[in-house]
C-alpha cells in the first residue's frame, strides 16, 4: 500500500476514535490538499477511491486536474485558497466547491459565471474569525450582512463557513466561534482544520477537514 493512503487511513481511524469517543454526530470529509504535488503522487489516493481533494491555486489547478476531472467524473474539486475576481470564471468552470468567498465584487463575479456557463457551485464564506488584518475573510460583524447579500440579492448557494484560526493559538476556541456563527445563520456545513489542528476541529462540529501534510508529507517548494 502507498504510504500516502496509509496516512489517510491513519487519519480516517484517529476521526473515528474522536467521533466515538466524544460521542459526536459529525463526521468530516476529509479534502486531501494536493497544492505543489505531481499527480503520480495523487494517484495513489485517486485508485484507492478518495473523492475530495483541494488546491490552493487556479492555475496550478488547471493544469493537474482538468483531465483528470473529464475521466473521473466522481471527483469533488475545492478552492481553498484566495480567489482573485478576476480568474473566477475559470474558477466556476474547474471546481465543485469554492471555499474563499470573502467579498462582494467575487461574490459577483461568481453569480455572473455560474448563470454564463450553467453551473452552480458549493460556497463557503471565509470569516476572518481572529479579525486579523493580514488575513482574507469577512468580520463577524459584517457576516449576516454579507451572507443575505449573497443568499438573497444573488441566490448563491451559500453551504457553510470556513475560517484560518491566528497562528499559535487556540484553535479550538476559534472553532466553536465559527461553528456558533453558522448555527445562527441555520448553515450546516464548516470547513475548518489544516493538518496542525484537525482534531480539535473534528472535536468542533467541522464537516470538512483540509488536510495536506498529514497525508502527503512535508510540502514541496515546486511541483
């Protein structure tokens, strides 16, 4: 067995054991983050039956998983990473999930492609839930406003909240702030844990894990 789909199935057992040791009713998908990874190295976990896997970057995106996405039409493609408005056609037309909606002029954009080339996409709001300026994502305070813009005034298929805790911190704490967000906005879905800190957000209620390192290894610079 490929060492890449022995660490996910170490993963999928350490889910488990949370989920039955806490007693939880969530249990997360797991998006395997395959930024600056070369598809022989993807394809382990592709015959092995996984269907989300996530990248960080359009272009790199395109040139990986556009065929692969016409032969496996399984496949979920997500974005986590910043989505500039202007490559969000491409986006639409690429990926099943955008999990980086943090303003209006995307929200947009997305609304105009998706009716241009017929398809709808699953969108997570990145909430800046540390309020750090350095950071992507909509303020706590501004998130009711700009989540019935996009519901409402564009009919987005707004699924869940996704947030990037402040480095060193108390992820959990940060988790349960995002989760109480989606709760009043009646959203189901929370795209939250890197590889750092998946345990404590599937302890949290996330139904989407974005995990790299902890099933590929160290990060490579270049693909």
């Amino acid at each position: 067995m490929h060492s890449s789909v022995e660490k996910f199935k170490l993963v999928q057992n350490k889910i488990k054991e949370i989920i039955n040791k806490k007693q939880l009713k969530t249990s997360p998908k797991i998006i395997a983050v395959t930024k600056t990874w070369s598809i022989d190295k993807i394809n382990p976990l592709l015959e092995f039956g996984h269907k989300h896997f996530g990248e960080n970057k359009l272009q790199e995106a395109e040139s990986k998983w556009s065929n692969i996405k016409n032969s496996h039409k399984e496949i979920k493609l997500h974005m986590i990473g910043k989505l500039q408005s202007n490559k969000s056609k491409k986006a639409v037309k690429l990926f099943d999930y955008i999990h980086s909606l943090d303003n209006a002029k995307l929200a947009q954009k997305i609304f105009q492609y998706q009716k241009e080339l017929n398809k709808n996409v699953n969108l997570f709001i990145q909430v800046n839930i540390g309020d750090e300026s350095q950071k992507a994502g909509i303020p706590l305070n501004n998130l009711d406003n700009f989540f019935n813009y996009c519901t409402k005034e564009l009919s987005l298929n707004v699924i869940g909240l996704m947030c990037l805790p402040p480095a060193l911190s108390n992820s959990e704490k940060y988790f349960d702030k995002l989760k109480s967000a989606a709760n009043q906005l009646t959203l189901k879905e929370l795209s939250m844990g890197m590889s750092s800190d998946f345990e404590d957000a599937t302890v949290s209620g996330s139904t989407y894990l974005r995990l790299g390192s902890v099933i590929f290894g160290e990060r490579k610079k270049f693909i």
